[in-house]
C-alpha cells in the first residue's frame, strides 16, 4: 500500500508547465472532436500528419504524462488489438473488434481516472476522447493504433524521465 500512495503523492505533486495542465475540481468530461484516420473514402491511406507532426505536437502536450503511464495505456490497446487480430480473416478480425468494441470506449473512463488522480493531463484525457469517438469499424482502430505509437515514440523522445 505504501507503494501505491508514494506512487500517487509523486504524481499529485508534479506541476504543470506551459499550456499543460491537471484538471482541478473540473468535473466535466471532455468533449470529444472526432477526427479521420484516412485521407479517401477507402480508407486505404492514412493521414501522415497524425503520425508526424500532430504526434509530435500531442507527445509535446502529455510531456507531464510519464513514461511508464504512457505505456501501460498503449500496452493495454495492443493487447485488445491481440485478442482482435486472432481472427482467421477480416470478418472474423471485424467481428472480434465488435466483441470488443467496449474495451476500447473504456478508454476513457481509463483517462478520466488518470487524469482525475492527477497522473495525466487534460490533454491526453481529451486526446483519448478524440480518438475513441473516431473509432468507428476496425480500420480505424488500426489507424488508432499508428497514431498512438507514434506519439509514444514522440513522448520517449521529449520525456524528462
């Protein structure tokens, strides 16, 4: 247990700096602002600057998220896109993503709570918002998926751990 509160007293006491910030006494959850994952309707390219330069501008954002935080969200979709991608061809892979379409909404019940225990800041609440409500057939939970690693990998780069 002590662990845990030591754990949680080095979050609560990490303060933001810049256009960074904890939510204090905020009980409204973010809106989420859907975006696309893809550039045509086929949603066969996506979008390099989700992978570039908006990925670096988020990872830039969560530089008060650490680093073992960041992963253990990121972790944790990998091991949905695990239990999808054991699908035989794409539409069992489409209905093992419906199966587990929940686990992804959750998300943000999951920023919510992180953001709430002052371990994450607003903005990556908001941004797991975004994505989730983008996250419409398994296309775009792929394209979820490139954009998150992209920006873990940003974050490693601008992390001060």
């Amino acid at each position: 247990m002590a662990q845990f509160n030591q754990g949680y007293k080095q979050g609560a006491d990490r303060k933001p700096s810049g256009n960074q910030s904890y939510s204090n006494y905020s009980n409204q959850l973010p809106i989420p602002k859907p975006l696309k994952y893809y550039i045509d309707n086929e949603k066969k390219t996506l979008n390099p600057d989700l992978l570039d330069e908006e990925a670096r501008k988020n990872a830039e954002n969560f530089v008060l998220l650490k680093t073992t935080q960041m992963r253990k969200f990121y972790d944790d979709l990998k091991a949905i896109e695990r239990k999808i991608m054991v699908g035989k061809d794409d539409n069992e892979q489409k209905t093992n993503f419906e199966r587990d379409r929940a686990l992804i909404v959750m998300f943000k019940a999951k920023a919510a709570y992180a953001e709430k225990r002052r371990v994450a800041p607003r903005e990556f609440t908001q941004f797991i918002f975004d994505h989730v409500a983008s996250i419409n057939d398994l296309k775009d939970f792929k394209g979820f998926l490139k954009v998150i690693e992209a920006v873990v990998a940003f974050h490693k780069f601008y992390s001060k751990e």
